[in-house]
C-alpha cells in the first residue's frame, strides 16, 4: 500500500489544512465537483478547494437553487474564483446527457483537471426505479456518474495532454457499506431474494443485522444493501477507468470513504436509529466526523501526489490508503469492474473508448 505524502494527517484532519497542504495542485485548475449543497460534504469539499485559488470551480447538483446557495457563499469568501453552476438529476439519463453536452459546449472551458465524483443517494425506503428503470441508488449513485464523467472524458483527457502521470485525476466518494453488498450482476433491481442469488452476489445480512439495521430476509429491497452495491460501483468505476486511462492518458482514478457524519445524505434514514448507531460506534472508538473533517479524504484522494498511479485498491480512509478499513476484494476485482462497465454500458446506451 502506498504510504502518503501526510503521515499526519488523520480522521480530525479538514479540508482546508488539506488544500493547503497541496495548494500548488489546485492553483490555477478547473474542478468539477457532484452533489454540492450547504448541508453535505459537496459545499465543504468545494470550500477547501476555493481556498487555494483554483481558475474555476463547476459546482454541479440536482437543485440549481442550493447549488447557487454554495456559490454565493463561496463568492462572499473567495471572491477572485470563478464558479459555474451545472444543473444535473444523475438519477436520470437525459438529464445527464443535457449536463454533459452543456460542459462540452463551454468554449471557456477547454480542460477539466478533476472530477469529483460526490453526489449520492442513500436508504431509500421502498424499492424505486430511476426514470429509466434503474434501481435509485444505483441509478444516481453510479450510473449517473459513470455517464457524466465519460461523456466529458474529452476535456479530461485534454487536461492530462503533456502532464505527469496522476496529475489529472477522477475521484468517487464510495463509503463503508460497500462491505454490505457486491455488485448483483444477476439482480441489479432488486427483484430476487438474497437467498436466491449466486453466493458472490449474497449481501452480508449479519452485518447489518449486527448494526441494528433492517435486515428483513423476506424481502427482496433492503434499502442499505441497495445503497452498498451502488458504493462497491463507485470502486469498480474507478477500477475500470484506471484500466482504460491510466497507461494511454495517466489519468488516475481513486476511491474513498469519507467517514461518519451527520449531512443530508442521512435524510431518509431513521433519525432515531441513526443517533443510536452513532453513539454506539463512538462508544467503540469510531468518530463521527464534522462536515469540514468529512471533506479531507476527499483531498487527499485528489491531490497527494503519491497516489500516482493506479492502486487497484486504492481505498482512502481518514486521509490514508491502507488504513481499516481496507476495500473488499469483490470491490477491486478485475472482472467485476469490466462486468459493471458492460452493465453500465446497457444501461445508458452507448460505448465509450477513448
């Protein structure tokens, strides 16, 4: 594993030291980042990047009303950084290939150094299908992003033309559920059993049932198995685009668990269980993160310059890559990574080579 550039850095580290740590790689550079509101992880993430003077910000979410929230926040601090909104539902395909074709069409724009690939779903209650029939959290957690990012590939790849290698880079935020659920090759919707799946696709039921989450073996939709297949996507992604990136282009991709917080991504969960789970796993030594703490891996992850290359595991937690907990190996498996880019490929409707 690699050892980090930062050995001090930590789950208490924030954003912001992080960006000043690595101000040169954001000086000067256009960023691209998903899932930005004032109450997640996307505004703080944008904040430690507005910090240190990059040339343009493109702040991309659902709701144009808080994204231009964040904006007008981040222009009262940092007022000499160009910011852009990008309205986009990654739960819905045409709504990303109009974002996509509105970043290829700024002229202004001709290179896109990092892609942050931020933006999620989590613990919806009952089963639901995107616009396109794709379970939600796979949908807009995996989907969305996998399209968004290749269809604007090109100016990535314009970015990295005559630079060292991982100095361009895609970044998936994943998270620690994807220890629930592998990709479910067979049974991405969630029609079957967990029983009736292959052995490699089964969820870890006794994990969850350990964590006081519903783990209703009768039932075919569990909401966070749901949510950690679409986190496993987020790694098998960037497995995938390493291998199709990295020797041609040095373009590197990375995934990371940011860590426990309290943000909107918790708005369906049970706030009553939540503050219990919480509690108990302060109780056991795991920190419940501030928002400005939560943003710091994500920094990491884009901008230490030890993570070079392709890691093929590559899994930042608390601002370091080999700490607990590690990725599982269904995660970062070769296969599974080329059968989620067939899979997504279906799905959207288009091949991507470059």
């Amino acid at each position: 594993m690699a050892t980090l550039t930062h050995p001090e850095f930590d789950a208490t580290t924030e954003g912001l030291t992080v960006a000043a740590a690595f101000a040169s790689s954001i000086k000067g550079r256009t960023i691209l980042i998903t899932g930005v509101n004032k109450l997640g992880i996307g505004y703080t993430t944008a904040e430690a990047f507005a910090s240190e003077s990059p040339r343009l910000l493109i702040l991309a979410g659902r709701s144009p009303a808080k994204v231009q929230e964040c904006i007008d926040a981040l222009s009262q601090k940092y007022p000499d950084v160009e910011y852009r909104l990008l309205q986009v539902d990654l739960s819905s395909i045409e709504s990303v290939r109009k974002a996509g074709s509105t970043v290829l069409g700024w002229d202004d724009v001709p290179t896109i150094d990092l892609i942050i690939n931020n933006a999620g779903v989590m613990a919806v209650p009952e089963r639901t299908l995107s616009p396109d029939g794709i379970e939600m959290h796979l949908a807009t957690n995996h989907v969305g992003h996998f399209l968004l990012t290749n269809l604007i590939m090109p100016k990535v790849i314009a970015a990295a033309k005559g630079k060292a290698p991982g100095t361009v880079r895609i970044v998936n935020v994943s998270s620690i559920a994807t220890m629930i659920s592998a990709f479910r090759d067979s049974d991405p919707n969630f029609t079957k059993l967990n029983a009736e799946l292959p052995d490699n696709e089964k969820a870890a039921l006794a994990m969850l049932k350990a964590g006081g989450l519903p783990a209703d073996e009768s039932k075919a939709y569990i909401p966070m198995i749901a949510y950690g297949q679409s986190k496993t996507c987020n790694i098998l992604h960037a497995v995938g685009l390493d291998r199709r990136l990295y020797e041609k282009y040095g373009i590197v991709s990375v995934a990371l668990y940011p860590g426990d917080m309290r943000s909107e991504l918790i708005r369906h969960t049970d706030q009553e269980w939540l503050e219990e789970a919480l509690k108990k796993r302060e109780a056991a030594g795991h920190r419940v993160k501030t928002l400005e703490e939560g943003s710091s891996t994500t920094l990491v992850a884009a901008l230490d310059p030890k993570l070079d290359k392709p890691g093929n595991g590559y899994f930042v937690t608390n601002c370091q890559v080999g700490t607990t907990p590690p990725a599982p190996k269904y995660a970062v498996d070769e296969a599974e990574a080329d059968k989620l880019w067939e899979a997504s490929e279906s799905w959207v409707g288009e091949k991507f080579a470059w």
